[in-house]
C-alpha cells in the first residue's frame, strides 16, 4: 500500500493579502507520493553517470523544507554582546520612534543596501508645471512584487539547470573596499595630528571611509554626547548625516577595522584606517549606552527645500530644526543635517513659504498649504524667541545673520564685542581678548554697556560686522587648527594671539608691506564709502599719522571733510590701535628634519584623500581650497604648499602627472579658467597683484609662454585675466623682504607678492629656467613642447561662437544650478534665444538666475542639434565599434584616432563642449550631475543618436577629457607606439 508523502511547506513570504502568491502556488500542487519519488531517485542513478537534471529537482523539492521558527523577540533592554560574538550593542530606541515589533537572531543575515537610493535623485515635480521627458532617458521599470525571487514555476519546470552552488558563507563574502589610490604622497610626519581623537569616554572624531548601500564616501565623523554627526569636511556647517546614539539599535565589529552602525532596518558601513581607531569608536558607541533619549518633538511634518529643491521630513526638538531625507528616516532618528534655532530667523516668503535664515545660509522653504504654514511659522518662532537674549542692542546687532555667532569659535548668540574690530564674541573668547590689552582688542558688552552703542556703532556692525572682520583676519584657517566653542581655554588663548597679536590667518592688503604706501591708500579710500578695504588697510598696519610727512591731512580730517560718518567713526575707534606689522610668512621649518611619512592618495572633487596602504581607509584629508601653491618639482612630481604642510606628490608617468595636476588647478583657481589655459603649467600661487594703481588678488599661472592673473573678484560681470608673455626682454627683480617678484614686461611693470618666501622662491627659479631657455632659443616658437592638440586644433578649427557664448555664460552663472542640462527651461524663452543665437550671438539675452541658465542650457542643447552632426555619418559605426570594447585602454586609443580623423571645426566644437562638460561634472555635488548622468541626457544632442554604446562614449569621452583632447600628438603616437610593441 502506497502512502502518499507529507507536502513540504514552503518559506513564507507575506504580503499584503497574506501569504504570497509563491506559497499560494505551492500549496496548490498536488501532493507527491513516496513511489514517485523512490522511481525519481532510482531512475537518477540507474546509469554509470548519475542524471543530474533529476537529482536537481530532487534536491530542490526537499529544500522546500518545514518553516524554520521564527526568531524570540527581544524586549526591554538588551545588553551589549561581546567582541567574540561581534556584536557590541544593542541601543534602546528613541520614546519618539515609531518601533515595529520584530526579532532579529543573533547573526542577522547581512544585506548589501541601507536603503538609501544609490542612483541621482531626481527633484521633486514643481505643481503646476510638468517637466518633459529629456531625450535619451528611460523610466526604469517598475519593481516586482516580490522584488528579484525566482518564480516557482521556473523552480518545478522539469527543464530547469543543475541548482547554482551554496551560498557564500559570511566570512568570505566580497567586502566593499576603498577605491585604489592613484598618486604616492610624502610628507612631515606631524607630532600629535588630531587625525583622530578620543577625549572622553563618549567623545570620538576621525575620519572614516563610509558606505550607505554601495556608495562609497569618506565623512570625518564626531560622536560628541549624545549625537553623532558625519561630514565631508571638518569646516562644513551642514552635515552629510546627524543622529543621536539612543537611535542606534546595535553595533557589529568586523575585520580590517570595519563596523556597521545599524538603526533598525537601515545601517552604516565604516572603515577605520587602523585597528585603533576602530576599537576606540566601538568603545566609545559602548560608552554612550544610557544616553537619555530626546524629548518627543514639538511639530513634524514634510516640507520642500529649494536650492535645490529636495522633498524632506522636518521635525523641531527644542531649539533645533532637524532635516530628514523622508519619513522612515523620521521614525528611526536618522536626520540629514540639523539648524540650531538659536542663530536663525525666519521670515514669510510666499503664500505658502517662509525663509530660515542663518549665518551660514539662507533656506528657502514651501509648505503644503496655509494651515501648515501657520503652524511651521509659530513653531520656529516660539523655539527662536526662546533662546534670545532680552538686550534690545543684541537683537538689534543679530538682524545680520553672520553676527548670530562668535567670530571666533562660532558659538551661538553672541553678548560680547571688541568694537574696534567690528567683531561679535562669546564670553569665552571676549576674556581671551581682553587679555591682548585694549591696544588690540576694545572689548564692550552688548548688555551692559549700553552707552557705547550709539546708533551709527550699531550701524556699522549690521552692516558689516563679523563678515568684514573674518574676511580680514580669518578667511581660511585650516581645518584642523579651527576654534571650536568647546575648546578649552589654552586652546582659545593659542588660537587668538595666534589670529590677531601674530596675524597667523591675516589676509594683508596688497599694500600692506609698504608702510608710505598704506598710509596713501588709506587717505584715498577714507573719503569714500569703503569700509572693507579701510578695514583691511587698518588689520594690516596702516596708521593715522603720517611720520614721513607730518604736515599732510590725517585720514580721519579728510573722512570728516567727505562727510563719511561711518568712516569717521571706525577711524576714531582705532586711533590708538596697535596693529602688529605685516611680516612676509615663512614656510621654511627651522626645526630639525622630522620622521617622513608614505602615504598613498586620491583625488576626489575638491579634496585630497590620504591612506596608509593602496586600498586602506582614509587617515587624513586635505581640503583643496586651502592650497596657497602648486609647483612642479620634476617629470613626475609636483609640490603642493598649504599654509602648514608641503606635499610632495610622486607619479609613475608624466600623464599621471599632469592629469593631476589639472584636476587640483581646476579646482583651485578661480571658476571660468579653461583647461586649455593651464597646458605646460610649472608653478601656480595665490598672490596679489599690483599693476600701477590697481590691487587685485588672485592666482598666479607660469607656464613657457608666460605667466598669467586670474583675479578672484569679478567686475562688471567679466573676470578679467592678466596676461604677461615673456622672451629675452623680460626684466624681473627679487624683493626678499616683500617675498615679492617684480615683472617688466615690454611697456607694462607689475609686481606680484606671495603669501610665503618658499613659494616665491620655488617662482624665481621657474621663472629663470624660462628667460634661459628663451634666450638659448629665441627663434623657438613660444611653448612648442607644451602646445597641446587643442591649441592645434583652435589654430584650424571655428568653434561657433554661439557655442562659445553659451559655454562662457554658463560657466560664469550656471555651473552650481542643480540639474543642469537634465531639466528643461522655457520653451517659448528657448526658442527666442535660439533665433538670436542663429543671428547675432554676441547679443543675444541671457538672464542670470536658475531658470535662466536652464534656458541657456536648453538653447545649447536645441542649437547643436540642428547643426550638422558632429560624427560624420560615414563615421558613426567606428565610433559605436570603438565604443563597444570592453577594455578602456583600447577604447582610448581608438577614441584619439578617430578623433584626429574628424574635421578640424567638429573636433574643435566637440573639445569645447566636452571640456565644458568635464567642468560641469566636477561641481556633480552641487549639481547631480556626474559623467554618467550627463552622458545620458546628451547623446541625443552630441550625437543624434540613442545606441547604448554611445552612452558610454559620452562618459569615457566626458572623464578624460585632458588625455583625450590636451595630449600632445607627439605623446599619443608614442603611447600607440609602445602599446604596439608591448602587444
């Protein structure tokens, strides 16, 4: 007799309606009996070869196993786990938290997302006004049901493949690893450098390599307290990710200084550089159990930032304004970024908006309907109000937004001032400058020292205050030499005779080491409304009186005869002011050589990542802005100088070299420069420049042909470089003392100071290799061996000067606009701008602001598609063909050969729009978009065409722009050549 076996029960999915049509399916079938399955097994090995198809189902039905029971829940507190177990802790939720009840065991399976999205997020849809559909983008398909699992159908169908292998187990499963390093780096090894500290048991900062999903980043992250905050970078006023640690519902150690942070279903990913580090976070997260959880929030709700326009979740907790992604990052505590309420104001903007202005942005705000607005307005209000002081001066003074914090540490709600610097401080630092004597520092209580400020006092610190006084004496101090309100009092007491009795972080008027002609200056520019540049001439020395000429008008006679009351009353308040005298900085370390230090580095946007090892977790990063000089040093190395450090940065090859050299001057120099300005660079600082009568402050480029200003400042709309070619005539002089060179070039002489002596010299002996080469070979056209294939090309080839147009307005205004190039602007605006730039491009209207600029975008876009193509249709398969290989090199190559194919005007035009593009996915952090993104939405325009591959070209073509189009021609063929023999 026969007996029919049990059905197996399947794993239960549940969805919505119960169980999943999976389960449903196979409850379903009818029950197999135990004859069957002896044939089944019989008939698998009746032959010398076993049937592997058969013992595949076999295996499979028997997979299908009995449910496994669910796991305990846990309640109430749970103790942290020990280091064998790797797990370290599990946190009580937050009383605010929406907590579903759920049991997770012990070794919870690891998921390879945090379920953050990992593709560009798109804006959210304006009401009102649909965007179009670009060209050349694709809805992505919806999501299954039941998301990648496998139909049962295809698992019973009798000609399914042999099953796949087991999984993996855990421990040899492929981990995310930093991205390679690209250059070699040495440097002095630095004696106590806060790369990383621990000054309390629930205090922790250092940088960390950080993985959300499979996005890769690498964030300084502080754990002070009860919150822990990520950053791109340690001056950052915006976090990139904030959360108080009773949100933390557990902590897993892992090898190779991993750990994971997870907030319910949702974790962290971090890579500490060495075993240290991370045993001291993991310390401190153990340490921070008990932390008293926050109260519930007074008012929660979505809202819409624009600039850019994110849809986010807000919520205020006591005087705080936290900013969430969405609404389950809400409910597990996970918050964006936070505004202390205690700097801000808020203002009615709209029917439905409101601004929240701080000291360091301004945010504008659109709500749902008017109820909500009401009640976002009273709420921030009501934290604001809490937190003010009673004094009517203080509240008159907060009505800028910058003067909210100390100029020094940037605590909030400032109460004291040193009036004569027209700088708002703590009570902390107010004691540290009195302690540099009234002879620097006139400090004056905003409370209690009521008859000091007199209405033109309040006057002058609205309207400049601490903008004008950091711009003066701090504009950038670097990051890790930051005045924090927590710091101790030695600290505050080093950071503030360093700022202001040394003049360390100064910016010095470009006249500032000529005494005579400070004083000349500052006659002149008293009589006018400038109060910055006399502000700069006072930090900088200049004084009040004359002693080369005794008999002359004081500044402060001709201000009173202008009738500048404002200037007259600065004046007066530093009449007796004992500035210390503009001293040229010195990089050179007079200590004894210190221990050098191997590192491995990357470049990433705008900052520099240093690693121990290859592929190791970063130890320390560089902020590329704090750069003073870059100075090549050999075929293969340069030199990056910054205000306490030198770089020496080493390559394998000279195109390694130069592609990272282009990257860091981009970055650095002022917005506009193109790359086709910086071929053959030898040295680049930032300096002042004194041409006659005019100061201007820039950066300084030498290259063979000569050297060149970039002012930071635009005037009148344009940013007007200085150009100064050099030959054997040139005439340059040394004025150590200044750390200044002076250049007479044909009819013009000027004069450029450097910030330090080193930079200024490592300048004179560039500048001496090029007078001598230029005076052993002066029938030598000018730069032959730097010319790159793009000043070929602009030789022989038109770029239409409509592309130019737009290219050159876009740049100046538009290179920050989020989505530029992916959303569309006006139509009919577009169309009319179109015409114009068909007609007469040189005046045709461009506006200035966002929707502007995505006019100006689209116009490009529509005005190259009705241009001729720019691959020749006889070309078109070649360029797919090429596009195709898999491997990169060859891609490469093939890319420069057709490239030199092409005619002389299309790759001219193709080189400016892609250098155009290059720059646009170098602000992809501001702008979202990255090669990818760009590649996607342009093929259409570039090429006229939507074949896949083309995607790709776009993207190779967009990255290495500079290998592609600016090397030389005599550098490729040598490359193919080598290529050639290798093979």
């Amino acid at each position: 007799m026969t007996t029919e076996a049990p059905v197996p029960k399947p794993r239960t999915r549940y969805n919505q309606d119960g169980l999943s049509s999976e389960s449903q399916y196979l409850l379903d079938q009818p029950a197999a009996n135990s004859e069957q399955n002896d044939t089944a097994l019989q008939n698998a090995f009746s032959n010398e070869t076993p049937d592997m198809e058969a013992l595949s189902q076999l295996a499979m039905a028997a997979a299908l196993g009995p449910s496994p029971k669910p796991p305990p829940v846990r309640t109430g507190s749970s103790e942290f786990l020990s280091q064998e177990e790797l797990e370290v802790g599990e946190f009580s939720p937050s009383p605010y938290v929406t907590v579903v009840a759920r049991g997770w065991s012990q070794e919870e399976p690891e998921t390879d997302s945090s379920n953050e999205d990992e593709g560009p997020v798109a804006p959210p849809a304006i009401p009102g006004a649909e965007e179009p559909m670009e060209e050349g983008l694709e809805k992505p398909p919806a999501a299954s049901q039941h998301g990648n699992i496998p139909s049962p159908h295809l698992i019973l169908a009798p000609c399914r493949p042999p099953p796949p292998p087991p999984r993996q187990p855990q421990s040899i499963k492929k981990q995310k690893t930093p991205r390679v390093a690209t250059i070699r780096v040495s440097r002095k090894k630095k004696k106590g450098q806060p790369s990383e500290k621990r000054t309390s048991e629930v205090k922790m900062s250092s940088w960390l390599d950080l993985w959300k999903g499979f996005r890769h980043s690498v964030v300084w992250a502080s754990l002070d307290g009860p919150l822990m905050s990520l950053w791109k970078r340690r001056t950052d006023k915006a976090s990139e990710a904030v959360f108080h640690v009773s949100s933390i519902t557990r902590v897993k150690c892992q090898e190779k200084g991993r750990f994971s942070v997870y907030f319910g279903k949702k974790h962290y990913d971090f890579m500490a550089h060495s075993s240290v580090v991370q045993e001291g976070w993991i310390s401190a997260l153990h340490s921070s159990r008990g932390q008293p959880s926050p109260s519930p929030p007074q008012h929660h709700g979505p809202i819409t930032i624009k600039d850019p326009r994110n849809r986010v979740y807000a919520s205020v907790f006591s005087q705080v304004l936290w900013v969430h992604h969405n609404k389950e990052d809400y409910q597990v505590g996970l918050a964006w970024f936070s505004v202390p309420l205690n700097v801000a104001n808020v203002k009615p903007a709209g029917k439905r908006s409101f601004s929240l202005i701080t000291p360091y942005k301004t945010f504008s705000v659109a709500v749902d309907s008017t109820a909500d607005l009401s009640i976002w307005q009273s709420c921030l209000s009501a934290s604001i109000r809490s937190a003010m002081s009673c004094s009517q001066v203080a509240l008159r003074l907060w009505e800028n937004p910058v003067n909210k914090v100390c100029g020094d540490c940037g605590d909030a709600n400032p109460e004291w001032a040193s009036v004569n610097l027209l700088l708002l401080l703590c009570e902390a630092c107010a004691g540290q400058h009195r302690a540099l004597g009234t002879s620097l520092s006139k400090v004056r209580s905003l409370t209690l020292d009521s008859k000091v400020w007199s209405e033109k006092l309040i006057q002058l610190f609205v309207s400049y205050g601490n903008r004008v006084a950091i711009q003066t004496w701090s504009p950038a101090v670097p990051a890790d030499e930051q005045l924090l309100p927590a710091a101790s009092d030695e600290e505050r007491s080093e950071f503030i005779r360093n700022k202001y009795a040394k003049g360390r972080y100064r910016k010095p008027h470009p006249l500032a080491s000529s005494p005579a002609l400070l004083h000349q200056r500052l006659c002149k520019v008293v009589c006018g409304e400038d109060i910055e540049e006399t502000m700069s001439l006072l930090c900088s020395g200049a004084k009040l009186t004359c002693l080369s000429e005794p008999q002359s008008q004081s500044p402060l006679t001709l201000a009173e005869r202008a009738g500048q009351t404002l200037q007259v009353l600065l004046l007066q308040l530093n009449e007796y002011t004992d500035i210390p005298p503009f001293l040229p900085q010195s990089t050179n370390d007079s200590s004894p050589p210190g221990e050098e230090e191997a590192l491995h580095g990357k470049l990433e946007d705008d900052r520099f990542l240093f690693s121990l090892e290859n592929d190791s977790a970063a130890c320390d990063v560089l902020d590329l802005r704090e750069v003073r000089s870059i100075l090549l040093r050999s075929s293969l190395e340069f030199e990056i100088v910054t205000l306490s450090d030198r770089l020496i940065c080493a390559s394998d090859n000279q195109l390694e070299r130069d592609t990272h050299l282009l990257h860091i001057l981009l970055v650095i120099l002022p917005v506009g420069v193109s790359e086709a300005e910086l071929g053959g660079v030898l040295a680049g600082s930032r300096v002042s420049l004194l041409d006659g009568a005019r100061c201007t402050a820039g950066w300084a480029i030498l290259n063979a042909a000569g050297a060149s200003v970039y002012p930071s400042l635009v005037q009148d709309d344009q940013r007007l470089s200085i150009r100064m070619p050099l030959d054997s005539k040139t005439i340059y002089e040394l004025n150590a003392a200044e750390n200044s060179i002076n250049l007479q070039t044909g009819k013009r002489n000027v004069c450029l100071r450097f910030e330090d002596d080193y930079s200024c010299e490592a300048w004179l002996v560039h500048l001496k290799d090029v007078l001598a080469n230029q005076e052993t070979a002066p029938q030598r056209p000018v730069a032959n061996q730097n010319k790159s294939l793009y000043h070929k090309l602009k030789l022989g080839g038109k770029v239409p000067p409509a592309v130019e147009r737009c290219i050159s307005h876009i740049t100046q205004h538009g290179l920050q606009v989020d989505g530029i190039y992916r959303r569309c602007g006006l139509v009919p605006k577009v169309s009319r701008l179109v015409e114009a730039l068909q007609s007469r491009p040189d005046s045709a209207p461009m506006e200035h602001d966002e929707q502007g600029i995505l006019d100006v975008g689209s116009a490009l876009k529509k005005y190259v598609r009705l241009q001729p193509p720019l691959l020749p249709p006889k070309q078109r398969e070649l360029w797919v063909k090429a596009a195709a290989q898999p491997e990169e090199q060859a891609r490469l190559a093939s890319y420069r050969r057709l490239l030199r194919q092409l005619p002389v005007d299309n790759r001219a035009t193709l080189s400016a729009l892609i250098g155009h593009f290059y720059m646009i996915q170098m602000f992809s952090s501001q702008n979202q978009m990255t090669a990818q993104n760009l590649a996607l939405v342009l093929v259409p325009t570039l090429f006229q065409d939507h074949h896949g591959d083309l995607v790709r070209l776009t993207r190779d073509i967009i990255i290495h722009h500079s290998l592609l189009f600016l090397t030389p021609e005599e550098e490729e063929e040598k490359e193919e050549e080598d290529q050639i023999t290798a093979f």
